[in-house]
C-alpha cells in the first residue's frame, strides 16, 4: 500500500536540506509526496519586512523551490506567507490551525517536520504546531509516522544545554537519491553557500555520507522519531 506523505517546512530549502533524499526515495517507491513551506524565507534579511521591495527576490526564491521539489517528483508544494524568522511574532494558535489545515487538506499518513531544538526560531515553532496539531486524540488524523529531520546550519548550531540534543534514531537509505538531492540543493542558489559553510553541497554530501556510515551503508539521512503507530 503507498503512502501518502506530508513535509510542513520553515522556509523554502529546509525540506531539501532536511529530506529530499527521503522524499525522492518516496517517490520511487510510489509514494506521493506533499511539501508546504510556512515561512517566506527572504524579509528577516532587511530591517523591515516589506514585500513591495523584495518582490523580485521572494519571486525568484519561489521559482527554486518549484524547481527543486519538481526535480525530487514531488506532487503538490504550497508556498505560504508567514514572516521569515518572525513566526514567533505571530499567535501560537494561528500557526497552530494552518498546519491544522494543511494536515486535514493531505491526510498524509508520514509527516516530515523540524527538530525542536534547533538555533533557528522558525523552526521550533513550527515544530510545536506540528507536534501540537498532531496530538493523538481518537479520529484526529490518520498519521502513522511522524518525524523530525535535522537543517544543516540549525541543527548543530545549536549550544549544547540550550535545548533538546538532535540524537537520530529513524535513519533512511538514500544512497540511490543523494545525487538527485544535491541537485536539488543546487537549484537553492540563493541559499547554498561555499565550503567550509554547514550549508554548502559539499558539508550536505559529507553529512549524508556520514549518517550513512553510522548505518552501514552509502549515504542516509538521519530523523528523530516522534511517534509511530503500527498498523
């Protein structure tokens, strides 16, 4: 039976970062793959956030993201308008009920999201209101599986005893689909950076060779799992 999956990103690149080899495995395994993006990504970079004036740059961010998850197969992306590195401006109930409704919208029965120890602040609200909207009450949702994938230059950003260590314990193969995953992270051009960057394609490849060392095997990505169901 294929499965319906659902990634709920931060910011456009964080659902490559975090599991594009995952999500391109999926794929090929039949699996149909949904991706939404909160956060806008672009307006925490100027002092203010003003859409009029960074119209072209949320634009062409747009465009990569549609390229990169159109490259990893996936079905469906959804770009929302939430204010990058800001979310925890906004009510925590409102975050709550978007997710909610992305959620009732898929039915997915995998959910991919953020760590919650993670430096950036996005990212640990988003986590919440996953976790949150997820709660297990009797015929909430149909999710199976539901876990959180680390964000190169979050992740490990962050000091140890100022939140929740990442320490794996779900990894996925993606020896065959790392390279359709660094393909994909460079069609963020805007947002890769050079080596010695935890960002950079080259650091990418070395983590995925790396957590796949841990299991045996070519390349993986490493999860956190919140919860699983056996059917």
């Amino acid at each position: 039976m294929n499965n319906t999956i659902l990634v709920i990103a931060a910011h456009p690149d964080d659902e490559v970062l975090g599991c594009g080899g995952a999500m391109a495995r999926h794929v090929e395994a039949g699996d149909e793959v949904n991706v939404v993006i909160l956060a806008e990504g672009i307006t925490s970079r100027y002092e203010q956030r003003k859409h009029e004036d960074q119209q072209d740059e949320l634009s062409d961010l747009g465009q990569a993201a549609r390229k990169a998850n159109d490259l990893l197969g996936v079905k469906s992306l959804v770009l929302h308008d939430l204010p990058d590195n800001r979310i925890d401006s906004l009510d925590r109930l409102d975050v709550i009920k978007t997710v909610e409704n992305f959620i009732e919208r898929v039915k997915p029965d995998i959910l991919y999201t953020h760590h919650g120890g993670d430096l950036n602040i996005d990212h640990r609200r988003i986590h919440e209101a996953v976790v949150t909207a997820c709660r297990p009450m009797p015929h909430n949702h149909g999710i199976h599986t539901l876990l959180f994938f680390e964000v190169a230059s979050s992740t490990e950003w962050q000091t140890p005893g100022s939140a929740i260590p990442f320490t794996p314990d779900w990894y996925v193969n993606i020896s065959d689909t790392l390279e359709l995953k660094l393909k994909a992270l460079q069609v963020y051009e805007s947002e890769m950076r050079s080596w010695p960057h935890a960002r950079s394609v080259v650091a990418l490849e070395h983590l995925a060779r790396w957590r796949g060392s841990t299991i045996g095997v070519e390349a993986a990505e490493a999860f956190m799992l919140g919860r699983r169901l056996i059917l």
